[in-house]
C-alpha cells in the first residue's frame, strides 16, 4: 500500500488531497472464503472524510483461475460504510469506479478501512493482478481551530 499526499494543484483541480494505492501485492489472505481488512489510515476525533472515491486500474483476476470471479471493494469508516462491497474482479460484473460526496466525521477514534472479499473455495492471496486508486479529502476542524487561537 502507498499513501501519497496530492500536489496542491490536483488538490484544487480535482477537490481530493490524498491518493491510497493498493495492489493485488498487498492481499496476502490465504484462507478461502475469508475477507481481508486493510487499515489506511486512522482518523481523530472531529477529523472529516469529506469526499472518497476509488477508480480501478487493474481489475483483480487470477490468470490461472478464471472461477475466481468475485473480489469485492468495501470501504469503512470504523464501522460506518462509506462506499459499500462493489465488485471489482475482471471475471465479475465488475465496476470501474465508486464515489462518496456525502461527509463522514469521526466522533471518536477509529481507521478508514478498505476490506477486500473474497468466494466459496477460493483465496484472496491467489489473485496476481489488479490495482485500485483510493482518492480521499481528509480535513481536520479540530487541527484547523487550534491553529487558528
């Protein structure tokens, strides 16, 4: 996984600050039928994700598996789904692209999660290709305040 803050003009030019890149390198679940949970990154009190949304770059597949065709994309706010399980494997009905334009403030601590599912007799750590791009606006009233008395 790679957390990479956005230049300035991206961030004005497309409203989002931060890039979260994970890759089928970073599902290392070997047990069939069981989903992996990802923390990207941890959230304070008051801090906002403001918008979220994930564009596909790869699609997830198995080369040498064509009947692994279910690995879904859930993203959580510690127990609060922001963008819920969508299909993101080349042998699904997949889907390119999600978005969240709703805020979502944390009222305690907790981590924005990605979770990867997996299916029936398969595992996750078998998938050898895809990438999916995480794009965040994170802000932080809280911070913003306290620099501001």
């Amino acid at each position: 996984m790679k957390i990479n803050v956005l230049p300035i003009e991206t961030q004005a030019a497309h409203g989002f600050n931060h890039e979260i890149v994970l890759t089928h390198e970073d599902l290392t679940e070997t047990t069939a039928n069981t989903a992996q949970v990802i923390d990207i990154l941890d959230l304070t009190t008051g801090q906002c994700v403001e918008r979220l949304a994930w564009e596909v770059e790869t699609y997830f597949t198995d080369a040498s598996d064509a009947a692994l065709n279910t690995t879904t994309l859930l993203l959580k706010r510690g127990s609060t789904t922001l963008i819920a399980a969508t299909e993101i494997n080349s042998n699904g009905t997949e889907v390119a692209r999600a978005r969240l334009d709703t805020p979502s403030t944390s009222t305690a601590s907790e981590t924005l999660t990605a979770t990867f599912g997996s299916m029936a007799a398969k595992s996750l750590s078998d998938i050898d290709a895809g990438e999916v791009r995480i794009f965040l606006r994170l802000s932080d009233p809280v911070a913003l305040a306290a620099t501001l008395d």
